[in-house]
C-alpha cells in the first residue's frame, strides 16, 4: 500500500485537460480513422432551402419566424438556391418508402373524432415549432390509420417529444419508449385511454 506523503496532493496523479485530449484524440484515431470522411462537408457560401426556406450561414442551417421574408429577398439578391440535407433526406425517404427515417411514432386510444383532430394539431405543432428551432427536425410523414396515426420523422428526439406533449395532454394514457440496441429508428407508442 501506497502511503501519502505529507505536503503531497491527494490529485497529483490526475492528468490534465490537454493530456486527457490528447490521449482521447489518439484513441478515436485508432477506433474510427475515417469517421470525419461520413460527416457532409459544409458549404462555403449563404444558400437558401428550396423547400423548407432555410437560410444556409456560418456553417448550419437557420430557421426562425420570418425567416420565409429574408429568403425571398435573398432569392431576389442572387443568393443560390439549394436544397438542405434534412430535405433531401424527406425527399428520399418519400421514393424509398420506409428507410431513413429516425423517429417513429404510433398514437392510438382515443374516445372521438374530435379528440383524434386534437392530438393531429397537436403532433403538427410539435413538428413546426421544432422544425422552427432547427431545420433538422421535420416530420416526414404523417399517416392517419383509422384507429392508429404513425408519425416519421428525421430526429429521433422529434418523435419521443410529440409522444410526450401528446401524453402530457391527454391524461391517463400509456407511454412507451423503445430505444434499438443498434442505430434504427426510436419508436414511441402511445396509448390513449378511450374517452379521456
């Protein structure tokens, strides 16, 4: 056993910030050499989304309120036009059918018509408002089933937020969320209790 010698301190084998990076970086080297060749370069100049009026700037794409206004002054300016990754991907997923996407709700249980009307509004402004916050979260399909609605969307965080403020909502319902072992889509069920 080790004894502490007096006026040593208790952290003197701590490594510092810089040698923890620098182990980190070697160790991600090794694991994932290429990870970085993945990740989709960034443009170099302003763009515009043709789709969801996005505006392209300082590496990321915008979206607030009146960002519809800006870009069609930026569109009149001669700033180009081109289509952000998230709607490339919803593009994609509408020809591939049932690949790429993130997140997936299934909402059922509901008591009437109107209550299935009310939890539809509330999954759709989920959606703008994140879509809103970041471009990257949309919904990319919305299907009414009869007695079941599913819901993809390209975040996974999406889906589990709807199913929650859906939850929130309509009390008494069940909440289940089912996170893969792998890299597949989060499924989050809800389960109304009918005439809530």
């Amino acid at each position: 056993m080790n004894k502490i010698k007096k006026g040593k301190s208790l952290y003197q084998h701590i490594p510092r910030r810089a040698e923890v990076d620098k182990i980190a970086a070697e160790f991600v080297g090794r694991l994932a050499p290429d990870w970085w060749e993945k990740e989709v370069k960034g443009l170099k100049k302003l763009a515009v989304c043709q789709d969801c009026q996005a505006i392209y700037y300082d590496e990321h794409w915008h979206s607030w309120g009146r960002a519809k206004d800006l870009a069609k002054r930026l569109r009149k300016a001669g700033v180009r036009e081109t289509v952000c990754f998230e709607c490339q991907r919803v593009r994609q997923i509408g020809l591939e059918g049932e690949r790429g996407y993130e997140g997936e709700a299934l909402l059922s249980g509901w008591g009437s018509i109107e209550e299935k009307r009310e939890i539809l509004r509330l999954a759709r402004n989920v959606g703008k408002r994140a879509t809103l916050r970041d471009p990257e979260d949309q919904i990319i399909r919305l299907e009414d089933k009869g007695k079941q609605i599913r819901i993809l969307t390209t975040e996974n965080q999406l889906a589990i937020s709807i199913g929650k403020q859906v939850d929130r909502a309509r009390k008494g319902g069940k909440l289940e969320i089912k996170f893969s072992h792998q890299d597949a889509p989060v499924r989050v069920i809800w389960t109304g209790k009918k005439g809530s």
